[in-house]
C-alpha cells in the first residue's frame, strides 16, 4: 500500500501551475458570469451546465475549502481539497512522461477531464512501479470502424506502459460508458509480424468507497464484467475512490481489485490501485 502525504498549499499551486492561471481564470469568469451578479457565489453553481471541466470544479471548490480553513483558523482539509491534492500528485508523477501535454488538454475539455483524472491515476501507479509511460501511442483514433462502429475518445483513455521488455497497452474506461464499446477492447496489431501488444483494461466503478469497501468487491465478481475476460482474453481490474476516515484524518483513498476468473501470465507486473492521499498539517 502507498501511503502518500502531500503538502495542501503546494499542491494546489502545483494544480494551478499545470493548468494555466489563465485558463483557470476563464472558468472562473463563466461561473461568476452565470451567478448574474446574485450574493452566495460559488454555493449553488451547475458545473455541467455550464460547460465546466471537472477538474476546473475540483480546483475551485478546493480553493473555497482551504479558504474557509484560514477564516476559521485551521481545521482538517475537505473532499475537495484531497481529491486536487491527488491530481496535482499523479501530473507531478507524470511531468517527464511523453505526451502528457495531451492529457492536460484533455483535462480541461469538459467532455473528457473525469475520465482523464481517473486514466492519469492509473498511469501514474505504473510510472511509480518503474515503468516508462508513453501517452502518445496508441490512441483511441486507431480503433478505426469495426463493422461500423467508432470508439468515442470520451470513452476511453489509452497508453503504453514499458519496463524490462514487457510492453502493455492499458485501457482506462469509466463503467458507466462502457455500454455498446466492447470492439474497443481489441488490442491492435501491430508491426509487420503482427506482434500483439499485452491488454490490460481497468475498469472505474465510481467513488463506491466513500459508502464502503464491499461494493468493490462485489464488482470485481460482477457475471457481466468477468465475461469481459473470458471474451477478449486480457487482465481486467476494477478500480474506485473516495473520501475515508483513517486515524481520525480524511484521506483521499484508490483501491483496485482483480476481476475473478481472470489468468495471465503478466499479471504479476501489473498495477492493482492501492493508495492513501493525506495531507500534512
């Protein structure tokens, strides 16, 4: 298990650093703009109406949390605060990987930014495991028409995860997309010997742990997701987060769980989500 503690203030300048003041500025214009000049800003703000990337209302609720800190004078950080502390750590992680500058892009697209969080948090286990992560290749785009169909790029975030001569391509999905996508999880030839990459697929379930841990497990022996093995042959993992109380100190917590009947020989390399995010006092 990593336990993680990270430094609140310097990770939410870290977050602000990534992704623009600029940017995060805009946003903040387009919320303050929608409140027609009412009292109470910032309490009742539809994000998704508006257009806001997810990661945008991460940043500015964290901000309102560690604000209402300093008037009251110290305290315990908030949801919104954690959840930015883990972005900013997992981008921090990530900074010399190619292709995160893509990923970035897509964090601030208000259509892909969830999905992207959830993607980087995988990508940044594998880079603290020792491998070398590769975000330009493959893409989404080289699911090109099976019979028809096209892999949307919201559905799906993909990489290269490298290390001692295993070459994996991980397949990050968010469970509540996964309906009507299954040709996405063919693994694409490659090469002139048709050397097949190895597949790994993870599968987000939600922030099933903020109400508890079996619901994790429960997913993981789900009959529809272990056919997911069967069918494509490939080590599938569910993953969840959420807010939990240890030691008497909210932490932000990512846990993962193989999905039962799965068999693979790389499973030993691959990377089952098991973290505490807490900050420092």
């Amino acid at each position: 298990m990593s336990n993680k503690k990270v430094n609140l203030a310097y990770a939410l300048d870290y977050l602000e650093l990534v992704l623009g003041q600029d940017w995060l500025q805009e946003n903040l214009k387009v919320m303050k703009d929608s409140q027609c000049g009412k009292g109470g800003f910032g309490r009742n703000i539809d994000f998704a109406a508006l257009g806001i990337a997810y990661v945008a209302k991460i940043w500015y609720k964290a901000r309102e949390e560690t604000i209402d800190l300093e008037i009251v004078g110290g305290g315990l950080p908030g949801p919104y605060s954690l959840a930015a502390a883990a972005i900013a750590t997992d981008l921090e992680v990530l900074k010399d990987c190619v292709g995160l500058q893509t990923k970035i892009d897509e964090l601030k697209d208000a259509k892909l930014s969830l999905k992207t969080v959830h993607e980087l948090g995988i990508a940044s286990g594998y880079a603290q495991i020792r491998y070398d992560v590769d975000f330009t290749s493959p893409k989404v785009t080289d699911w090109q028409n099976f019979e028809g169909y096209e892999v949307p790029l919201c559905v799906a975030g993909i990489f290269m995860a490298k290390r001692r001569g295993n070459k994996a391509m991980i397949i990050c999905v968010d469970l509540d997309m996964l309906v009507g996508s299954g040709d996405m999880f063919r693994v694409p030839k490659t090469g002139d010997n048709e050397t097949l990459y190895q597949g790994v697929l993870y599968l987000y379930v939600g922030e099933t742990l903020t109400e508890t841990e079996t619901l994790l497990h429960k997913w993981s022996d789900h009959p529809e997701i272990k056919q997911l093995v069967r069918d494509y042959d490939v080590p599938v993992l569910v993953h969840t987060t959420g807010i939990r109380n240890i030691n008497n100190q909210p932490a932000y917590v990512r846990r993962g769980r193989w999905v039962k009947d799965n068999h693979n020989s790389f499973a030993q390399d691959i990377y089952i989500p098991d973290e505490i995010i807490t900050t420092l006092p």
